[in-house]
C-alpha cells in the first residue's frame, strides 16, 4: 500500500460481501483502504461484472479513474489483478498481461516482454 500512497492513489475496493462481513475481514487483513459493499449488485451490474460461472461473485475488477473522472486504465478478469500490474498503470507504463488465469508465475510484462517489476 505505501507504493500507492507515495504515488497519491486512493484505493477502493467493491465487495458483494454484506458490510458487516466486509468489514470485520477487512480488520482481520488489516487492510487500510476503503471497503464498499453491493450486496445487492446495484453497481456490479452498473459495470457489467457479473460471474458468468459464480453467480453469487463478482469478477475482478481493476479501474485508474483520474481526477477528473476518466478511465486511464481498465482490467476485467476471471483473475486477481496484481500490484506490479496496478502500479505500472498508475504510472501509465504500458501494461501487457494476459487475460483471465496465468498461474501463480510473472503474469505482467513490459512493452519489451519482461516481467514487469513496480518501481
């Protein structure tokens, strides 16, 4: 998280999980972002993030929305989006992951095929 903080990123995380159940898992985690709750699906729908195959989870989803509203970088997935993959759209460098799973291995790379490390 501090990668993010010295960057001025505001993290955001939307859960279908009951606030309640969000909220004490969040403390469990330690997490120190914000943790919003749809159970209803009100803006999972809105984004179009409703599992295909897990009706009662959401996809994962990665947005960058800029101050000024616009979407800078956008990632739905059957996967996790990684840190590494976050941070290199933050700092608007060219992000080239595959699509739904990869294995536990380097899954982001840069524009020239490494893998991707956060500076």
């Amino acid at each position: 998280m501090e990668e993010f903080k010295a960057r001025g990123v505001k993290v955001v995380t939307l859960s279908v999980d009951p606030p309640e159940t969000s909220a004490a898992w969040a403390e469990t985690k330690g997490f120190e972002f914000t943790l919003l709750s749809d159970p209803e699906y009100l803006n999972i729908r809105r984004w179009g993030l409703e599992n295909p195959d897990v009706g009662e989870l959401a996809l994962h989803a990665a947005y960058v929305i800029e101050q000024d509203g616009t979407i800078s970088y956008a990632k739905i997935a059957r996967r996790r989006v990684k840190p590494d993959e976050l941070l290199m759209a933050v700092d608007r460098r060219p992000v080239l992951c595959c699509a739904g799973s990869c294995g536990e291995g380097p899954v982001c790379k840069d524009e020239e095929g490494q893998p991707a490390q956060a500076d």
